[in-house]
C-alpha cells in the first residue's frame, strides 16, 4: 500500500504593513519638521495659523495663550495713564494750576508738531538718541562677548566694569562739558557710557550660554576662533543682545532729554525747559509727552526687529514643556 506523502508545511506569507501615504505638499512636510524640532510627537499638536507667500507656514501650538497685540496693550496702557492722570487732578494730588489736562497736552503737541515749534526738537532729540545707542552698541557687543568666551578676558576686565558701572551718568555732565563742551560728541559719550552695560552684561550672558556642542562641531569643522564666534556664538547670542540694546534704549532716551535740560541747548530737553522758564506748562508738558511716546517707538521697534530676527527662539520657548 502506498502512503502519500506528507505535503510539506509551507510558511504563512506575512503581509507587510502598507506603506504611509505620501505627503500631500511640502506643507505638511514642514509641519512635522517644526514638531519634531519642537520636541512634540506629531505636528497633530501644532496648528496652522496661516502661509506667507513663498510657502512657508506658520504655525503654533494648541492650547499655546495668544500675546496680546501690540495696539491693543498699548491703547490699554494709554488709557489706563489717561484715567490715572485725571483723577489725580480731580481729587487734588496734582495741583490743577500747574498741571494741564491731557486733552490740552495732546493738543498742544499737535500743534507744535503741525507748525514745526515741536518737530526740530524732536529730530534733534532722535539724532542724538541713535548716535548713543549706536555708539554703545559698538563698545558693548564686542566686550561682551570677550567677557562671555574668555574667561582671562572676564577676570580681566570684570574689576573695571565694577568699578565703572555704579557711577551716574548725570553725576559725569559737568566733567564732560569742561572736556568735550557743550554738542553732541559730550552728549554721545554720555549715552553710551550710561547705555553700554546692559549690552555688555547681556550679551556677556548670552556667549557663556551657547550649547557646547555648537562650538565642538564647529571647532572640528575647522573654523578659527573668531570664524566661531562670528558664526556661531553670536547667532547664538542674539536674543540676549537685542534684549540688552532694547534696554539700552530706554537709558539712551532718559539721558539724552536729562543732558538736553543741563548743557546741551538743542532737543527736547531745551525746549522743555524754555517753555517751563516762561510759565508756559502746557507746552512743557506736550514736550514730556513727545518723549515718553520716542521712548515707547522706539521699544516697540526694537521689539519688532527681535521678533522678526530671533523669532526661532521664541518658537522654541513656546514649544518647551
């Protein structure tokens, strides 16, 4: 009797998991990169919020508080002050006398910005604002970021800040006016002595805190010192340095108007003081308000040149758990 053979057990065929479909555009693609710099698991946590032209895409996590908009803080603010201002002349801690209504300051700067009175004062002020800012921005990002990557250089040079820092600018008008006279290159020194040690001691900050491993690859990429900071520690650095010049800014405008009322005889400052010597307090007080609002300007364009240079770091912020 013949037995059939035993048929042999062929192995059960896996089946392969379907391939994911491809995306559907370089949206998408995007999306996930973003998520996956982020540290989030999918770019399912992220929303679309909107794509520029050029095809870039924008985008923010959900759930993430939405800042409020610059115009609305601002019109916020003004009014709160407005409201402040007010009732302290209704219930008598501003003597009505010798304070004017914030309805006849807006005015009386409109009108001295509309016939000129206000408009030279105020280029001047401007001029001489940038030109310190300028000049401590030169002075102050380079030692800082000596201070921050050489320790020899900090140790070095961390006794003369010391030293130098806790002296008021104001305190130094009179010493400057007998070396420099009466112009701007006195008011320019002054700015930035007083302006500089935010942007260094930031920006100091800013070069001792960069990832090693950014300086080790670029060291074995075969870039020289000053190429690695260049390229790499002040990229890095950058939002601390635009955090100091920002704060530079609002000491630059303090010092400008208070070398303006002393020695200078040009700007707001002056003009401020004039008006106040003859009893015309309104207009004194339009002259204020002018500066108050070149202050507030010009922290709202440093804010924006932040936003727009380091906006990386502000996505990484929010993205951090």
């Amino acid at each position: 009797m013949i037995v059939p053979a035993q048929k042999r057990d062929r192995p059960e065929r896996v089946s392969r998991p379907a391939a994911p479909p491809a995306r559907a555009d370089h949206a998408d693609r995007t999306s996930d990169s973003v998520a996956r710099v982020g540290g989030l698991q999918s770019s399912d946590d992220l929303e679309r919020v909107g794509t520029p032209p050029g095809g870039a895409v924008r985008t923010r996590l959900r759930g993430a508080r939405r800042a409020p908009h610059p115009t609305l803080a601002l019109a916020v603010t003004i009014g709160i002050g407005w409201a402040l201002w007010d009732l302290a002349r209704v219930i008598g801690i501003l003597p009505t006398s010798q304070t004017p209504s914030v309805e006849s300051m807006v005015a009386s700067a409109a009108t001295g910005l509309a016939d000129g009175t206000l408009l030279g004062p105020l280029g001047e002020t401007v001029v001489t604002v940038l030109c310190g800012l300028a000049a401590s921005v030169v002075i102050g990002i380079p030692v800082g970021l000596l201070m921050g990557r050489l320790r020899i250089a900090d140790e070095a040079l961390g006794l003369t800040v010391d030293l130098l820092r806790p002296i008021p600018a104001v305190a130094l008008v009179p010493v400057a006016v007998v070396v420099l006279g009466l112009g701007l290159s006195m008011q320019v020194s002054l700015i930035a002595f007083a302006a500089v040690w935010p942007i260094v001691f930031n920006t100091r900050y800013g070069a001792r805190n960069v990832d090693s491993v950014m300086t080790d690859a670029a060291r074995l990429a075969g870039l020289s010192p000053f190429a690695t900071v260049r390229r790499v520690v002040l990229p890095a650095s950058l939002p601390s340095v635009l955090t100091g010049i920002r704060l530079a800014t609002a000491v630059a405008v303090v010092l400008t108007v208070v070398t303006e009322l002393v020695a200078s005889g040009t700007g707001l400052g002056s003009y401020v003081s004039s008006r106040q010597q003859v009893g015309d307090v309104q207009h004194a007080f339009a002259g204020v308000l002018l500066a108050a609002f070149l202050g507030t300007a010009l922290n709202g364009l440093v804010r924006l040149l932040e936003g727009r240079v380091v906006a990386w770091h502000h996505a990484q912020q929010t993205a951090a758990p």
